[in-house]
C-alpha cells in the first residue's frame, strides 16, 4: 500500500475546470515532486490534499484512509515560511502541539529539544524578524514536521530564497529526509530542484490532459559526482521539457 | 541583537521649545503686555497649581474615576462589537454605518440630555466616554482583525485548528498594534469626554472646579487646572506605551 493515493481527482471552480481526472501515489520515505507552469492547479491540488478544498470527484487515501475534508492530517508549508512575528522561534515550532492540546510547557520542552538537535538553540528564543530568510525556511521545515512526520508536502518553499540559499537548503532537506525518516511531496516549477531531490518527477501539465507524465530518477544517479553538472542530469532535464511540451 | 526604539515623544529638542515658550509667556507678563487678570503668568500658574493642590487633587480623582470607568467599558464594548462584526458578516453591515453616525454626534450637544437621562452622578459622565470612543476602537480592533494574513490562517487550519484558536492565535495579536492605537487616542478622549461632561453638569471633578473658578475670573488657577489635565493625559498615554512594550515583544526593533 502507498503512503498517499490520489485517484482520479477532478476540481472545477464555477466554470472552468482545473484538475482533471488526476491520479498519483507517493510510496514511504519517497520525495516526489510535481512540475508544471504556474496556474496549472498545482496549489489547488495541494489544498485538496491537506483536506482544505472539496474535490469535484475522486478521493484522497493516506495509509488507506480517505482525508477529503479533513484537515490535520498531513502537514503543509508554503513559499512563505509563515512563521507567525509574534511569536518566538520556540514557540513557533511549538505551535503544532499546541493546537493538537498540549500543554504549554510540554510543547515547548519539545520544541526546544528539536531545535537543539538541529543546532538551532541560539535562535530559539529569537523572534522571526531577527532571522534571515534561509533560516527562516529551515524553522519553519522544522515546524511542518513537528506537526506531523507522516507526509510532508512542501509547496514551492524554497522559490523565494537566492540561489546560494536555496542550493544550501536543498541539501540540507536531502539529509534531514533521510535521518527523520520523512515522506514528501514537492511542489516546484524549477526543474532542476525536483530532479536535484526527488525520486520521481509528475509533470502536471494542465486540465486538457487527464493523465500525469511520471518520471523515475535512479537512485544511482545521485552518486554521481558533479550530479548537477552530469550528462544525466541533462537528460533528465530534457525528459521533463520534452514531457511539458507534448 | 536588539536596537533601542527611537523615541519620538521627548528629547531635548522638545525641551527646548517647551522651556522657550515658557520664557517668552513670563516676559509678556513681566513688562504687562497682556495683564495680569486676563493671562496670569508661568509663575502665577505655578504658585496656584501648590495652593490649590489638595482640592486639585480631590476633584482630579473624580474625573479619573470616571474616565478610567468609561474607558474600560469603553474599549470592552468596542472590542466586543469588533468581534461580534468580524465573525458575522451582516452584522457588520447592518452595524457600521450606525457606528459612524456616532461619530458624527456632537459631544457638548448630547452631554446635557445624557444629565438630564441620568442624573448628575458618574454615569452621565461614562456614558458620553463611550460614546467618544466606541467608534475608534471598534474600527481599529474591526481593521485589525480583517488585516490578518490569511495564508497564516489557512495554515492553522491545516494544522486543523479550530475558530478560537484561530482567533487567539493569530486574529489576537495581529490586532495588538491596532488595539493600542486606538487605547492612545482612547484615554485623550476619555479624559476630555469626562472634563466635558462635568461642564455640563455635576458636582464635582476638574471641569466643575473648572466653571467655578472661571466664572470668578481666576485664571490662574483655570491655567493650573488645564495644566493638570494635560499631565493625567499624558501619563495615561505613556501608561499605554509601557503596557504596548510589554505585551508586544516583538515589536522591540
């Protein structure tokens, strides 16, 4: 059984039809990324997923179990890293539990462990404000998984960071993926980032197609030295472009 | 890591000018420009203000009372209206326009009538309060909540929070800032609302006292008065700034 099943979602808003007929699956510890211009429903069928938005058709199965409607049972991180000014880098991580109703005192203990194991215990009493955008984004992937490490879906939360930032975010997701365990599913319309981090690629391409263009990146691959700069990785590259453009 | 905020309130630029005013209002006095018994001099506001101090005291409790009074219920009602408006939508539509209309109600018009509605006591006093400062506290705290970043909402509700949390979470101290803007402009108003309302009516407080020691041509003492109003102000107001710091940390910088 797959970790996350999306079958044959379809999402209309009054007139037009955005998703169509869609169906994808994320396997455990799997990160998947899907690819596609802006306004092809990315963040639509995001929303559906974290149980925000009513789908037209279909169902959503995570573990086996229908979370259409239910919020709360994946978490969810966008562009913005959304850390909330008025509260501490502890109590923003700790916001999670919280909201789930837990002490006070306990969230934050949590918290403050997590953030010491990730070397972040400087901060932690810092407000948002006082850090850069990098570390930033790094709270708040810490926060997303303290609500809930079973599926993590990120849309496009590294876009607005420089390009020395995000490559240094990039892999240090990669390593924390890897050590908690995590299942992700990566919006992005930067191609390089998804072959860079994924394990297969869905290439959404709008609603006049109703199936996904699924693409395997070999985990060999990724053992290559220079990876970005490889043969490979171009052909990769052109699979995707090629894909968009049919 | 934090910087200082920069006060604009007193520095001693503003000194200056305060003590330069003063100087140029005693000399108008010294060589009898203006005489004595129209425009008493700095000294002479001085020498009232030690005089009278005790029954200055006495009636300046009173109009504390009532503008604390007034303020509190004040900024509740006003708070509670926000909310009640912010929640339901038509609410807030059949509500607003009434809202401004009370603004548009002249204060001294309706001092009397709400003496005659409720005697001479406090309570004329509270109510003309309210009235003065519903209206920008509702809008600011109605501003507040509907400024909120709705990302930030739908991500609590991804976490699958619910309304209160929401509102306690993320509606609440968004609206801090506004809250305290309003709560500066608020205890201005609530002190002159009640000075007002004393004119118009009582027996005793700061503007009872005021009528009476106009009506016998002291102006000295008027003048100390008017100057004891404008400290209870400002302390008030800087009240409000220190509680603004204290529960709102993250504004440090």
């Amino acid at each position: 059984m797959s970790k996350l099943e999306v079958k044959h979602i379809s999402k209309s808003f009054e007139y037009k039809k955005i998703l169509n007929n869609l169906n994808l699956y994320v396997e455990e510890h799997e990160i998947v990324s899907i690819v596609g211009p802006s306004g092809v429903g990315k963040s639509t069928l995001f929303n559906v997923i974290a149980g925000l938005l009513e789908p037209s058709q279909g169902n959503v199965f995570l573990d086996g179990e229908s979370i259409i409607n239910k919020p709360g049972h994946v978490s969810y991180m966008l562009q913005k890293d959304l850390l909330l000014p008025y509260k501490t880098i502890e109590q923003n991580v700790a916001l999670p539990l919280m909201l789930k109703g837990e002490a006070k005192k306990k969230a934050i203990k949590k918290a403050e462990e997590l953030l010491k194991e990730f070397g972040f215990e400087m901060v932690a009493k810092a407000y948002p404000n006082e850090l850069s955008g990098g570390m930033r984004q790094r709270i708040a992937l810490l926060r997303t998984y303290m609500f809930s490490a079973n599926l993590i879906l990120l849309d496009e939360p590294f876009s607005a960071l420089d390009t020395f930032t995000k490559s240094e975010i990039q892999s240090w997701y990669l390593k924390v993926h890897k050590n908690l365990g995590l299942t992700t599913l990566f919006i992005t319309h930067d191609i390089d980032e998804a072959i860079k981090l994924s394990n297969r690629v869905y290439i959404l391409k709008g609603s006049q197609y109703d199936s996904l263009d699924n693409i395997s990146i070999a985990k060999s691959a990724k053992n290559i030295d220079n990876f970005l700069l490889s043969d490979e990785f171009l052909d990769y590259k052109k699979k995707i472009i090629a894909c968009l453009q049919k | 890591m934090r910087k200082k905020r920069r006060s604009t309130n007193i520095n001693a630029y503003s000194i200056f000018s305060v003590v330069l005013i003063l100087i140029f209002w005693q000399a108008v006095s010294f060589w009898k420009l203006v005489p004595d018994f129209m425009l008493p001099s700095p000294i002479q506001v001085g020498q009232a203000f030690v005089s009278d101090f005790h029954l200055l005291m006495f009636h300046a409790k009173v109009t504390l009372l009532e503008a604390v009074l007034g303020l509190t219920s004040g900024l509740l009602l006003g708070v509670l209206a926000a909310i009640i408006m912010d929640h339901f939508k038509r609410v807030r539509e059949a509500l607003y326009p009434v809202l401004v209309l009370t603004q548009t109600i002249p204060t001294v018009a309706i001092a009397p009538l709400l003496t005659i509605w409720f005697g001479f006591g406090v309570m004329p006093k509270v109510v003309l309060i309210i009235i003065t400062i519903f209206f920008p506290v509702s809008v600011a705290m109605l501003n507040g909540f509907s400024s909120v970043d709705q990302d930030e909402v739908r991500l609590l509700q991804s976490m699958g929070a619910n309304q209160l949390q929401i509102f306690w979470y993320i509606k609440v101290p968004a609206s801090l800032g506004d809250f305290f803007s309003a709560m500066r402009i608020a205890v201005t108003y609530a002190v002159i609302g009640a000075v007002i309302s004393e004119w118009l009516g009582g027996f005793e407080g700061l503007g009872v006292y005021m009528t009476r020691v106009r009506k016998s041509y002291d102006f000295d003492k008027m003048f100390a008065v008017i100057l004891l109003i404008s400290i209870i102000s400002l302390l008030l107001v800087g009240l409000v700034n220190v509680m603004e710091r204290i529960s709102m940390p993250w504004k440090e910088d």
